[in-house]
C-alpha cells in the first residue's frame, strides 16, 4: 500500500500546483470555483452531504479552525478537517476527528481509494489545479466517513478558492493584513474583497475584530448579500486574561457580552491552549463561529467548547519543542509575513524569559522579507539564514546579503539540518533558540527534529 500511496501523490503532484509556482494574478482566467464544481458534480456532489464551516483570512485561518474542530469532537462529534498547507506530511491536511482519534489523518489506503475514484472524473473537467483536486478528495472522504459537520479553511483567497463551492452554516474571516499582494491587491480593501468572496447569500458571517478599510468592505458585502455579520470587539466583547508560570504563559478567555445567554452565559471562562496573546482572539472568533451551528448540535455545551479550546493543538505555532533548566529553549514559529512577524516579536519580548536569543530564519524570496528582518533582527543576539527545498524559498546568500545592508551580522547554513545543529552549539542553559520565516522551512525542522538534535541534549 506504501508504494500505491506514493503512486497516488506522485500522479497528483503531476497537475499545477500554485502553492509551488504562484500564480501572476490571482484571477477568474487561471483559477475558478466551476472546475472544482463540474469534479464534484461526476462525484456525486459529496460536498453537499454535511454541514461546514467556512474560514477564510490572512492570518489565524488554522488556529481558528483547529479550535473549532476540537470543541466540535469535545461534543462527541464526528468532524472532517480540512487544512492547508501542510507542515510535515500531506496526510495532515485531510482529517476526520473523532473522540476516539484526535490526529484523524486520511490513511495512505483511504487516500488512494478516494484518489482512484476522482482520478476517474478527471478527462471530464478541462485544466484542473492539483489543489482543486485535493479539495475534491477531501470531500469525498469526508462524506463517506459520514461527519457530522466539515471545518473547512481556504487554501488562497476566497472568491476563487476551490473551497468556495461550499454553501456553510457560517463564513467566518479572521484577521486581515497584507500577503500574498501579488496576486490579491496591495490594499486591505482589496484583500478583503479577496476574503470576503466566500460570503454567500444569507449566510452568517463571523469576522475577527478589522482594520476600518477591511471591515468596511466586508460590511458592504454582507449588506449587498443580505449577510448577518458578527463582528469581535463590537458585537461579542472579551476580557483575557494571561500569568506567566516559567517558560510558559497560561492564557484564559473571558467572554462578556455578545452571544445568547444559552450558549455562553456572561463571564464564562475559557483557558486557550495555544500560545500567544493574538490567540485569545482568535478563540473568540471560534466561539462565534460555533454559535451559528450550536443549535444542530446539542451536545456542544459550554463544557465541551472549554474542553476543546483547552486541548486545541496546531503545530508549528509558537511550539515549544524543547525546554529544561539544563537546556535551552527550542521554539518554532510558521510567522511568514509582517503581521505574523510583528507577532512573533511581541511573544518573544513578553511571553519568553531567556538569556540570549538565537534566530534562525529562512523565508519565501515573495514575502516582504526586507521588513520581516527590520522586526525581528534586533531581538536576536545571533542570526543564522537558512532555506528550505522549495523553489520559492530565498537562498541563503541573499538573505545574508540583505540582512547586511541592514547592518546585521549572520551566519549562512545551506540547510534547516546545520541551521539547527549550529543553533544547538550556540545555545546554552537559558537561552532560547527560535526558528522562524516560513512554515516550509518550519515544517523541515519538525520532520528532523528526533535526527538533529544534538546527543548531549
């Protein structure tokens, strides 16, 4: 089955995929919701069997969605997950949870058996993206294992996502900022045009608290669409509060005002799991989301949703690999744009005690890299530029060269593998090293980790 497996991946990364070769515009002309549509259709149209819950956003999409799901499979559900990109291994982007099954990944057999039956109806739709194709899979599987509801995050965008054929119980946008301006504007208005494409007709739309331009235009939207909106920090009001215990920051959600008094009464009380302050917010858009599907499920009580959000885990965000009075901290980030590095920045100056910090970094030559370094440099006492295998990744050259014209000093590694075996030899008891930039290259580290740590760690 390993080799049938390997088959199956090897004929799908045989179609475009534009997650490794981006597109000039993200436009109707390249990618569109009808060829994802008519592979549905041959399929049965097996997005329709189940409830979901659309997110899309810029940052927050993963974290919001994992959060959701957690509470969902608290309640003793079935729930189908769908996620992107992946951080390890492609498995993880196509999930059935259950409370039997926290990890829930589709099994090399599952994904063959599936891959089999949408390669079938493949000659039937012209030009089709190996991402279109891999949301058709999920779909499918998610039907056949019967889930109760799907949290879905969209891969790029909204409006031309593959994810968008996808009528939900609710559409839920998270926090907006400036990415990927290339292919969806370079101003917020634009980008949540973008976002705002996967609000259907009254559906109810959830959105995290928005710069004016942002929120602006995703209330036109909802009003052009006749779209209840629920904005966070207006509509639903939150208090958090944060201790810091050693290394860690225990973080707790406090909900004041916004949702039915049924659902969440006034001051319940909500510990996150996930690291970082901007993740209390995120919670809060969790909770909103929930609220427009609590009603089909009874089972999701206040007791489940503070048991799901307090055992929500999301790799690669804020993860703490390693740590011990006798060792240093090992952190890793996925932060990969401004916004994200701005907060990455914050948790590194408020939420982590150390004595010297060390950085490896390695980012995508697309990303506004110039600015992620004028944030994140002056923090570190040690920089270490590293890349990944993908073609989008930055060389290690440039990256020091840029960080010079900057004035920072860094060491080149050509690889995650001696970014981290250097990082191990800088760093002693009390120091933390942190490994940033991209989620490519922290999804390389992961995969290593067990193999590259040093012996006498």
């Amino acid at each position: 089955m390993e080799d049938q497996y390997q088959q199956a991946l090897d004929f799908l990364y045989g179609y475009i995929n534009f997650e490794k070769n981006p597109l000039e515009r993200y436009q109707a002309s390249k990618i569109d919701t009808d060829r994802p549509r008519q592979l549905l259709a041959f399929l049965g149209d097996p997005h329709q069997d189940y409830p979901a819950i659309h997110i899309a956003g810029t940052k927050g999409k993963g974290s919001v969605a994992a959060m959701a799901a957690a509470s969902l499979q608290a309640a003793g559900l079935t729930v189908g997950l769908y996620t992107s990109p992946h951080l390890r291994e492609f498995r993880e982007r196509i999930r059935v949870l259950t409370p039997d099954d926290r990890d829930g990944r589709i099994t090399p057999d599952e994904f063959v058996a599936c891959m089999e039956q949408v390669r079938a109806g493949l000659d039937e739709v012209t030009g089709i993206t190996w991402f279109e194709i891999v949301t058709a899979i999920a779909f499918l599987y998610f039907s056949q294992r019967q889930v109760d509801v799907a949290v879905i995050e969209v891969g790029l965008g909204g409006r031309l996502d593959a994810t968008n054929v996808v009528t939900p119980e609710v559409s839920v946008i998270t926090t907006l900022s400036l990415d990927h301006t290339q292919l969806l504007g370079d101003t917020l208005a634009q980008i949540a045009y973008e976002k705002g494409g996967i609000i259907k007709p009254g559906v109810p739309v959830v959105t995290a608290s928005q710069k004016p331009e942002a929120l602006t235009k995703l209330k036109e939207i909802c009003d052009e669409r006749g779209a209840p909106i629920t904005v966070i920090g207006e509509d639903w009001q939150y208090q958090s509060a944060r201790e810091k215990y050693g290394a860690t920051v225990n973080q707790t959600l406090i909900i004041t005002a916004g949702p039915d008094p049924a659902f969440i009464p006034p001051d319940s009380a909500f510990r996150v799991a996930l690291a970082g302050e901007h993740q209390l917010e995120n919670a809060a858009v969790a909770l909103a989301a929930l609220e427009q599907v609590w009603e089909m499920f009874p089972t999701l009580t206040l007791e489940a949703m503070q048991i799901g959000l307090a055992s929500a885990h999301w790799d690669g965000r804020l993860q703490v690999l390693q740590e011990g009075d006798d060792k240093p901290m090992v952190l890793v980030d996925c932060a990969h744009n401004v916004d994200s590095t701005t907060r990455l920045a914050e948790a590194l100056l408020n939420d982590y005690t150390y004595k010297k910090l060390i950085l490896i970094f390695g980012a995508p030559a697309d990303k506004n890299i110039t600015q992620m370094m004028t944030i994140l440099f002056p923090l570190a006492d040690a920089i270490i530029v590293t890349t990944s295998h993908h073609p989008r990744s930055a060389t290690p050259a440039w990256l020091s060269e840029e960080a010079a014209r900057l004035g920072f000093a860094t060491i080149q590694a050509q690889t995650i593998g001696e970014a981290l075996t250097m990082g191990l030899e800088m760093a002693g008891p009390g120091d933390l090293l942190c490994t940033t930039g991209s989620i490519i290259v922290v999804g390389d580290l992961l995969n290593q980790w067990d193999d590259l740590q040093s012996p006498t760690i």
